[in-house]
C-alpha cells in the first residue's frame, strides 16, 4: 500500500457569492452561487460548481445525475435521499445528516466526510476516490459492489455493515468500530489497524464456519 498523508483540500469556493435560484439548476451549470440552506428536494441534471450548500435541505428527496464540485455541504441534511448517477468532486461534508440515504452509483472524488450520521446508507455501485471519512456512523450501512480507492475510514461506526462485494485498493481503516459486519471478506486488500482487526475476529470466524470456544 502507498504511504499517504490522506490531506484533503478543502471546496474551492470563492469569498463572494451570488444569491442562487433553486428553480434554475435543472439541466444546468450553475457556478458561484450562495444556496446556504435551499430546500432542494427534487433535482436533474444539475450540475453546481463553487457554491455554498451548507445546511441544504433534501431529506427524502430524489436526485438524479447531479454534479456538485467544489461545493460545500456542511450541516447538508440528506437523510433518505435517492440520488442516482450523480458526482462530488472536491466536496465537504461536515456534521451532514445521511440516515437512510441511497447514493447508487455516485462517484466521490477527493471529498471529506466528517462527523456524518449515515446510518442505513446504501452506497450501492458508488465508487470513491481519494476520500476521507472521519468520525461517521455508518453502522448497518449496505457497500455492495461499492469501489474504494485511496480512502481512509478513520474514527468510523461500521457495527452491521455490509461489506459484500466491496472492492478495496488502497484502503486503511483506523479506529474503525467493526463488530457485526457481514461480508468481511470485502475488506480484502486494506489495512486495519491491530485494534480493529481484533474486532473482526467474530465475522471472520462466522465467514470460515468455525466456532469459537472460552
């Protein structure tokens, strides 16, 4: 595995922003745009890029081929949102509220996720890229077929996930909570501290079929 700092850089949004217009990001580019707590619940083929969506409002909603780059989501609450086919290139989100959410198929490019609550999230198909993920709750959360590359979990709740079919390059995990996850197999190829690996031990046992006696 390749030694890396795991720094993320941070959203290149510029000082001043203009007054965004929800109805108008539809089939759009939309760039330099303040969108600070916008209730966007229903969006297409929108792309925004050097914005301001912190404390954005989409819980329940449903995205489809949405882009943000360069865009901040501090605070975003995107709990049991359906977003399809969409991207987050050079993001943050900090303290966001994901409980629930479906993000199939999104693909996450030098992104930061810190202190996200993504409980019941399904990354289905996602694919992330030079990723950071510190300190989430991603317990009982579905990576099926998800793809990770250069990512670190660090800090995470991963109690109940489901790892099947995960696919790992580049990957560490650091104080990383792991007890009850399915499909362990999926974290072939990543690096887990001593402490994590040792929560492991039961999933890894129920994988191989043994039984493990005091």
């Amino acid at each position: 595995m390749r030694r890396r700092g795991w720094a993320i850089p941070e959203p290149d949004v510029p000082p001043h922003l203009e007054p965004g217009d929800v109805t108008e990001l539809d089939d759009a580019t939309t760039a330099g745009v303040d969108l600070t707590g916008a209730v966007l619940p229903g969006l297409s083929e929108a792309q925004v890029e050097g914005s301001d969506l912190s404390r954005v409002r989409a819980g329940g909603g449903q995205w489809e081929r949405v882009t943000l780059a360069d865009c901040r989501l501090d605070g975003a609450d995107l709990a049991n949102l359906v977003w399809r086919d969409g991207s987050l290139l050079r993001c943050s989100l900090r303290e966001a509220r994901m409980t629930g959410a479906l993000l199939a198929g999104v693909r996450l490019r030098s992104t930061l996720l810190e202190g996200v609550q993504g409980t019941l999230t399904s990354w289905h198909g996602a694919q992330l890229r030079s990723v950071v993920l510190r300190g989430c709750d991603l317990s009982e959360a579905s990576f099926t077929e998800t793809v990770m590359e250069e990512v670190l979990l660090e800090d995470c709740v991963l109690s109940g996930a489901q790892l099947s079919g995960l696919r790992c390059r580049d990957v560490q995990l650091r104080g990383c909570r792991l007890d009850g996850v399915g499909g362990v197999s999926g974290l072939r190829g990543a690096r887990v501290a001593e402490e994590d690996a040792i929560g492991l031990l039961p999933a890894l046992a129920r994988e191989l079929g043994l039984t493990i006696s005091g």
